[in-house]
C-alpha cells in the first residue's frame, strides 16, 4: 500500500513538472492599458468613461496583469448598448437602464481585436446620467467570466511577441542607428517577460543600445563643454562647462576625455585666482551599483518617451 501511495506521489509530481514546462508561466507581467474610446460608446458622459475606465484597470490588475498609463500596445477596451430605457411606476419616479457592455482586448496599434466577452448590467437612478452610472456599479471586477477572457488574450500576445521579436529588435536597432535611442529602447521596453525567449534577446539589445546612447550623448555633452570653456575660460565658463560634463556617464567613450577637461579647467581656474576648482565628474562605486543604474536609466528613458507621444488606438472593426 505504501509503494503505491510513493507511486502516485511521484506520478503527481511529474505531471506537475511537464505541466509547467509547457505552459508559459503567467505570473510575470504583460502590461495592458485601459482605453475607453470618446466617440463609440453610446450615451456616455466623461465621468462615466473614468469611471469605467477605472473599472477596467481593476479587471487588469485583478486578473495578475499590469495596468500601463504609458501607451501600451496592447489595451482592454468596451463598447456600451443601452438596451433599454423605462420609467419605474414608484413615486417618485426613476429612469431604469440595460446595458449590454461588451469587453475586449487587443493590440490597439495595429487594430487586431484578442479576445472579447459580454455582459448585461442594470441601473436605477433619479436621472439617466444617475440610472447610467449605478448600471456601471455592477460591473463586477472579479466576474468568473474575465478569466477565459483574459487568458485568451494573454496567450494572443506571447503569440504576437513570439512571431514578431526579430522583426521588433531590427526596428530597434534601426532607431538606434538614427540617434532615435529612446524610441529604440522604448520599443524594447514593451516586450514583456513572459515571452522569455524574446525578452533576454531584448534585453541584451538594451545593452548594446544603451550603450550607444551614452557614448552618443557624452560625445555630445563634452563637445557642448569644450565649446563653453573655449570661449569662456573663467569661474563662470567652468560653471556652465561643468553643467554638461557633470552628466556624461562613466561608463561613456567620453569619459576620459571629459575627466582630461576636468583637470585642465582646475589647473587653469587655480593658477588665475589661487583657489581650488571644487568639481566632481559622476563616479560609480562598483560594478553592481553601475548596473543598476543602467537599468533604472534604460527605464526612465523608455518611460519618459512613453510619455511624450500621442497614440491613437484602433478599434474600428472590434464591436
């Protein structure tokens, strides 16, 4: 009896081994955005979009899935139908809606639709902006029904980065070479880490386009500094000079140079007023505090340009 028990131990356990090593592991993050379009949904006002796409956010990140602010591809979307309007016969009287919301997900750049699911919600209020809203409430954040849903839209997009990565890393790399770091690191960025494959792949990339962004940059912030000083070789030409050496990175091409200039500007600013030029370049303190910084750099970069462009979704064709 107990070998058999061992058996079926042991037979649960490789099962679960296999298991896991066929489907993709979903607790990383895929980051989704909530978009609700200002045109296609009928009868809404701006508050009830917030509060819908609000209602959207919390179906994301209740589901495991990030919520992204920052102009993410892939996006969950609705569409509203008032199915029907009545008035209730009680004093005083109230405005009844149906509501037939349908809930999509898809990659909102290219216009292709994921997965889709429907739901039927019903409001009373003293208004029809009232009657709207409370209909809305009862939207359920953690309905049974998203889980398939979901789920259907979370393989699409391993699918998608699974066909695409090659091509996503040539455009990187073609970005890079337009001086357009940021969009190149951006474009990295949105690869998600459940697509393990595509996402070390992506990640070396960032190196290397990092990389040639700091080299870029400090080439650029030592050209500006060497300029300065050129014209201006006083207290006040060292000021401004060092404003743009102060942020060339150690790691950069640049660095050395930049340090020569340093030395030189301390040498010149001490034999005319007899007084130390009291200036630092940026200086890492091990190799491990330079690797976070590169990270955290990468990031803010891929953010900070998430953040300056304008995306208009595509969702013509979904409802």
């Amino acid at each position: 009896m107990k070998k058999i028990i061992l058996i079926c131990c042991m037979l649960v356990v490789v099962l679960a081994n296999a298991q896991s090593s066929t489907v993709p592991d979903s607790s990383p993050k895929i980051d989704i955005s909530a978009y609700v379009s200002p045109y296609q949904v009928e009868d809404m006002t701006d508050i009830a979009r917030n509060n819908l796409e609000n209602k959207l956010s919390q179906i994301i990140t209740s589901s495991g899935l990030g919520v992204s602010s920052e102009n993410s591809r892939f996006i969950i979307t609705a569409n509203i139908v008032v199915l029907s309007k009545d008035i209730t016969p009680t004093a005083p009287p109230m405005q009844a809606y149906t509501l037939g919301v349908n809930l999509y997900i898809g990659d909102g750049m290219e216009g292709i639709k994921f997965s889709n699911c429907s739901v039927t919600l019903k409001g009373v209020g003293e208004n029809e902006t009232k009657a709207y809203m409370s209909a809305l409430k009862n939207l359920k954040i953690e309905d049974p029904k998203y889980q398939d849903f979901i789920e259907k839209a979370k393989v699409k997009i391993v699918e998608y980065y699974n066909r695409k990565c090659d091509l996503i890393i040539k455009d990187a790399k073609l970005l890079a070479s337009q001086n357009q770091f940021d969009a190149a690191l951006f474009k990295l960025a949105t690869i998600p880490d459940v697509c393990k494959a595509c996402y070390d792949k992506s990640t070396l990339e960032s190196k290397v386009i990092y990389k040639q962004y700091i080299n870029y940059d400090g080439k650029t912030k030592l050209t500006q500094a060497k300029n300065i000083w050129a014209k201006l070789q006083n207290e006040d030409g060292a000021y401004s000079a060092s404003q743009y050496l102060i942020e060339i990175d150690p790691n950069s091409t640049s660095y050395t140079e930049a340090k020569a200039l340093t030395n030189s500007i301390g040498a010149k600013i001490l034999a005319d007023n007899n007084k130390e030029w009291s200036f630092k370049l940026k200086v890492y303190q091990d190799e491990i505090a330079a690797n976070k910084a590169t990270l955290q750099a990468e990031r803010d970069i891929a953010t900070a340009y998430a953040k300056s462009i304008s995306v208009d979704y595509i969702v013509t064709g979904w409802w």
